[in-house]
C-alpha cells in the first residue's frame, strides 16, 4: 500500500477517484471533524488530529494531480492494484473498519501515530511556509501596486504642473505683448497730444506777441500781473508763469529781429551801389560808342550807306544810354532813401563799390572783394548829374561832351581843344602823347583846309601807330 | 524657416526701433533698439523653434516597418552599409552590427573643401579653400514584430567642422532612400516630434518683460520729460 493508496484510505475513496471526488470529499469531511463541533476537548483534540491527517491526505493527492505530480490515466500509482498486496490488505482493512468520519473509537498503534503526527507537522510546515510566501509575494505585489501608483501620481502631477507652468507662460506672454502694443500706442498719441499742445501754445504765443500789448501804465494790476509794467501774455500770468523769462525771452526776441533788419538794410545798400556802378559803366560805354559814332558819321569818306547804319547804332546807343540814366536815377534814388537822404544830398563822387577810386572817399575799402560786406551807408553818395566819365577821371575831358545833353561833334571837340581856356592841361597832354599833338596838323580857325583833309591826316596818323587805344579813344 | 525667422526678425527690428525712436521718443534715437531687438527676437523664435524640430525629426527619422524579416532586414541594411562609399572613396566604419542586440552602430568621416571669403576691405576680398573633417554617426535599430515585419530605427548624429552645419544631410537623406528602396516602402510607427508652436520659454518671457519695461520707461521719459 502506497502513500496515495493510504491517503486515499483516509477520505474513505477508492483509490484512483478523481480529484474532483477528493475534492467533495475533502471538504465533507472537514465540515464533519472541525474542532469547533467537538463536544468536549478530549473530542476537540481527536478532531484536530483526524483533521491534520485529512489536510496531509488532501494534500498528497493534490501534489499528485497536481502539474509535475506524476499523474497518469492508466497504470498509475494512485490506482488500484499499483501497490502492494499488504497495501490491498491495507487498503480493504481501512476501507472495511475506518471509513469517512469521527470514529473516536478507533484504536492506533504508537508507531503509527507518531508518523501521522511528522507526516502532520510537516504538511503543517510546509503550508506556513507557502502562505507566507504567498504572503510576501501579495505584499510585494501591494508595495508595486502602491509603487506604480504613486508614480503615476507623480507623473500626473508633473504633468499638470507642465500643463499650469505652459499656461502660465501663454498668460504672461500674451500679457507682454498687450502690454508692447498698448505702450507703443500710448506712446504715439501722448507725444502727439504733448505735440499737438507746444504747437497750440506756440501759436497762441505768437499771436498775442503780434498783437499791440495793452497799455499796462492805466491797466494797473490784472492784465500785467506785476507792479514793472511789462506786459506778459495771459498765459504767462497762470500761476507758475515765470515773468522774467518771458522778458528775457521777449528781448532776445526784439534783438534778433534788429539784427536781421540792420542786416537787410546793409544788403539793400551794396546791392544798390551795385546796380549805381552798373548804370555808370554802362553810360560810361555808350558816351564812348556814341563819340566814336560820332566821328565815324562825320567822316566824309564813308557812304551813306554805313552812315545810315552808324546812325542807327548810333540811336541805339543813345537809346541805352537814356535808360542807363533811368536806372541810375532809380537806383540813386533807393539809395538816397535806404540812407535817409535826398538824391541831391549824395555826394558827386564815382565810386565803385567794385573798381574803388582814388577821387573821393571809397563806399568799400579799395582792397575788400566786391562781395565783401557794404561799408558805411552814410559815406558820400553819388549824383549822376555831376558823376564824371571815364574821360573826366582818366583823360580829363571835363568840358568835352556831357553825356546827360547830347554828343558833341568832332569839330566841337577840336575847337574846345584849340581853346586854351576850356582846355585842361592834361586833356591837351593826353592828345600831345596819343596822337602827336594836333598843333602839327592844323589849326581849325586858321588854316583853311576843310574837316575832311583832317580827318585824313588823322587817320593815317592813326594808322601809323598800331596801338589799340586808336579805335577807343 | 530659419531664413525666414532671420529675415523676419530684421524686418521687425528695423520696424519697431525706427517707428519707436522718429515717432516716440524722438530726441533720443537709440530708444528704440532694444525693444526693436526684443521684439525681433519674439518674432523669430517660433520660426527657429519650428526650423530645430524640422532638424531633429530629418536626423531622427520615425521609425518604419517594413514587410521583411528581420534577419533579412538587418543584412539587407549591413551590406547597404557596407558597400555605399562616398567622394574620394570614403565609406562607412561598422563598429558594431549585433545581431543578438539588434542593432548598428557606424561612422562615417571624410574630409571636405570648404571655401571662406576673407578680405580686410572692399579692394582686398578673395577667397581661400580650405579642408575641414566631417563625422557623421549613425545608430540603426532593429524590432521584430513577430509577423515577418521589422521595425528600423535610424539616428544619426553629424559632427561639422566649419560654418556648412548641413553638409552631412546629403548622405542621410540618401542613406535612407537607399534602405527605403531595397526593403520597399515601409509604414510609419511613431509620431514625428511635434513642430506646434509650444508656449515661449522663460528666458524669453524675461527678454520680453525686460523689453517691456525698457520700452515703458523710454515713453514715460519722451512723454513727461
């Protein structure tokens, strides 16, 4: 009889049931012998033995149908007629006298009890030692679960303090950008108020400053505000209206403008002495042209036609000429009352404000640039009527011609120039020195040969010297 | 993207510091440069940020599966490896190929002619070639999926001397072509990194507040001065 055969004698089966008869017998039995149903404790203490020896069969048969027990479906150990003839003995003895449940009369031997009790202990042993690891391995599964938990948690939180600190930074960022855009407006229409402001005051100001300030000598106190007098704008006179500013301000504001006039005047005053030496220049070369015409009509050896012609430059001349004197008496004029003066008051003198002149007093220093600054506006000033020619300041032809009446004829020239007494000494020097004295051609009130012979004679004099001051006397 | 951020944040900068510094606080032109700059840099971060992602998915590719075993799949791509060579000859140095481990790990370096323009003024500019090293590393992965399908996994990491950082992207985007056209089309397992606009990090809401304040403060004095 083998363990199996014995265990299967314990729960009253037939050896080979299945294990789900062991398992249904099993647990009647254990129903049948609990401690707890035992009368007295002598009972009491041969349940809990009948109970351990059902637990250990329980439990052989178990490992023996269990994965790696051994079980076969034929020919196994568990069956009948696996074990030994005794063990049939055995197993017919047991199933005949100790079948399932209390037999508290039943009588063992000594020997046989003491290996049910090691058989018992060690079942015992083993099942503490399987709950406790079953015990150990639920509580490391708790501990992991508990592990795994908390760190989902935490992955959780961490991922919602992500969440919080992105929204957080969308809320500061989008924040930053409002409080950008809201400065860069603000900016733009508080610079363009304060703007608009300094215009509107600077308008106002300038306005009252244009307009006459009341009389503050009668208007004692509100308009003014001080006891001095000065008058100051009325928004000025707001508390914090500061008086002397105002005055300072107003002063500078006076002497710029003297300034800028007294500039202007000077300007005004060159410019006009400008256009004065302008006009003489021009007269000045028409009184030439016209002299010169002059003694080209009378010469008798050209043609009408030319004459025809040199009459026509010559009324063109004289045409220039009456509006070069046009010009300068406008321009005298200017002059006369940008200085204060009347055009008679100016002084008879030719100067330049380009050429200067050494007959008179100079309106700009003789070595100053023609665009130098006027000199004093109040120095000798010019009049055309008695403004001297190039001839009067170069050759001395005072009494020649008078450019303001008319041109005089060569003959008229020729006899003032035989008059000594209308002759100047340096006028008859320059006709000694130019053309080699005209005594040495004739006289015209004593010699009898006509303008024409003259003339001849003058030219082939002239002719002979080839200096270009013949053409332009 | 990252021109664009450039050219961009130039355009803003310009913007912000002239209107800023004509149209607010005048007297003092050099106002608006810093908030210019703040600014331009809020304006080319999202472009440069999206330019980064762009790079990190191209040198970190999703991974694919492909329709082959993976004992076929890791030797089609060993003898890929193996036989591909470059320029003056330059192939790949296999450190690793492990089966077992499932997994490649190769380096490629090669030299390359780089040109620099150099000049101290305008009559004195020329150009200068000179050679600069490349090492690009790559690592290949390999998954079974237990259906005759492999999961492959490229990331590559290029090392680049002188101022070309892109020059190794031609022999990744071929490299994987290559593997692409010997194993067939694959599918994509994964999701690229995102290129979504993520919130500002802090050290740019700082930049923007210190821009903020400087503008403010810049206002206050234009305006009450």
């Amino acid at each position: 009889m083998n363990e199996l055969h014995k265990a299967y004698a314990v729960l009253g089966l037939d050896p080979g049931s299945s294990m789900e008869s062991i398992m249904r017998r099993y647990k009647r039995l254990i129903m049948v012998w609990h401690p707890d149903r035992a009368p007295s404790p002598e009972h009491k203490e041969f349940a809990e033995e009948e109970l351990k020896k059902i637990n250990n069969a329980k439990d052989v048969l178990t490992k023996h149908f269990g994965a790696n027990g051994g079980h076969r479906a034929t020919g196994c150990d568990c069956q009948a007629g696996a074990g030994t003839t005794a063990g049939a003995g055995a197993r017919s003895s047991s199933s005949s006298s100790a079948g399932p449940g209390p037999n508290y009369h039943r009588s063992k031997t000594a020997d046989e009890k003491y290996q049910e009790e090691q058989a018992a202990k060690k079942k015992d042993a083993e099942r503490k030692a399987r709950e406790q690891a079953e015990a150990n391995a639920r509580r490391q599964q708790k501990q992991y679960t508990q592990q795994t938990t908390q760190q989902t948690m935490e992955a959780a939180m961490q991922q919602q303090a992500a969440l919080r600190d992105e929204k957080l930074r969308w809320q500061i960022s989008i924040g930053l950008i409002i409080a950008f855009v809201a400065l860069e407006i603000f900016g733009t229409m508080a610079i363009g108020a304060k703007n608009w402001w300094k215009d509107m005051s600077w308008k106002w100001q300038n306005q009252q400053s244009s307009s006459k300030p009341p009389d503050t000598n009668t208007d004692t106190g509100t308009n003014t505000g001080t006891s001095t007098g000065t008058y100051i704008p009325p928004y000025y006179q707001t508390p914090g209206g500061n008086q002397e500013s105002w005055e300072r301000e107003q002063a500078q504001r006076d002497k710029e403008q003297k300034e800028h006039d007294q500039k202007q005047h000077d300007q005004d005053v060159y410019f006009t002495r400008l256009e004065i030496d302008k006009y003489e220049k021009i007269i000045e070369h028409c009184n030439s042209e016209l002299t010169k015409l002059e003694i080209q009509i009378a010469d008798p050896g050209i043609s009408e036609y030319e004459k025809n012609k040199l009459r026509e430059m010559r009324d063109f001349r004289q045409k220039n000429l009456a509006e070069g004197r046009a010009g300068l008496k406008a321009a005298q004029e200017k002059l006369a009352r940008l200085s204060g003066e009347t055009p008679t008051q100016i002084a008879p003198s030719l100067v330049s404000p380009i050429t200067g002149s050494n007959t008179g007093v100079p309106l700009v220093p003789s070595n100053s640039s023609p665009f130098a600054p006027p000199a004093d506006p109040n120095s000798t000033l010019l009049n055309p009527s008695t403004t001297p020619s190039i001839f009067k300041r170069k050759y001395g032809l005072d009494g020649l011609s008078t450019p303001s009446t008319s041109t005089p004829s060569l003959s008229e020239m020729m006899k003032k120039y035989a008059d000594p007494s209308t002759t100047t000494p340096s006028t008859k020097s320059f006709f000694d020195k130019k053309y080699g004295g005209l005594d040495s051609l004739t006289t015209p009130s004593s010699s009898t040969s006509s303008l024409s012979e003259l003339m001849k004679k003058y030219k082939t004099r002239e002719q002979t010297t080839s200096s270009p001051s013949t053409t332009n006397p | 993207m990252a021109a664009v951020g450039i050219g961009l944040g130039i355009f803003i900068f310009l913007l912000v510091s002239a209107y800023t510094s004509e149209a607010i606080t005048k007297p003092d032109n050099t106002a608006g440069c810093l908030p210019g700059l703040i600014a331009a840099i809020w304006v080319a971060w999202p472009f440069f940020h999206h330019a980064g992602v762009s790079r990190y998915n191209f040198l970190h590719p999703v991974p694919k599966e492909y329709k082959t075993p993976i004992k076929q799949a890791f030797a089609q791509i060993r003898d890929i490896i193996s036989e591909i060579s470059y320029n003056f000859g330059d192939k790949w140095h296999v450190s690793t190929a492990d089966v077992n481990q499932r997994r490649i790990l190769a380096s490629l370096r090669f030299t390359d002619e780089e040109t620099k323009v150099e000049g101290t003024n305008l009559q004195n500019i020329h150009t200068r070639k000179e050679r600069v090293q490349r090492l690009l590393e790559m690592e290949v992965q390999f998954k079974d999926t237990g259906n005759d399908t492999t999961i492959v996994q490229f990331d590559f990491h290029p090392r680049v001397e002188g101022a070309q950082w892109y020059a190794c992207d031609h022999i990744v985007s071929g490299l994987v072509q290559r593997v692409e056209a010997t194993l067939g089309a694959g599918t994509e397992r994964g999701q690229p990194a995102d290129t979504k606009i993520p919130a500002p990090p802090w050290w740019l809401v700082g930049l923007g507040a210190l821009g903020v304040f400087s503008l403010g403060s810049s206002i206050m004095t234009a305006v009450f001065k």
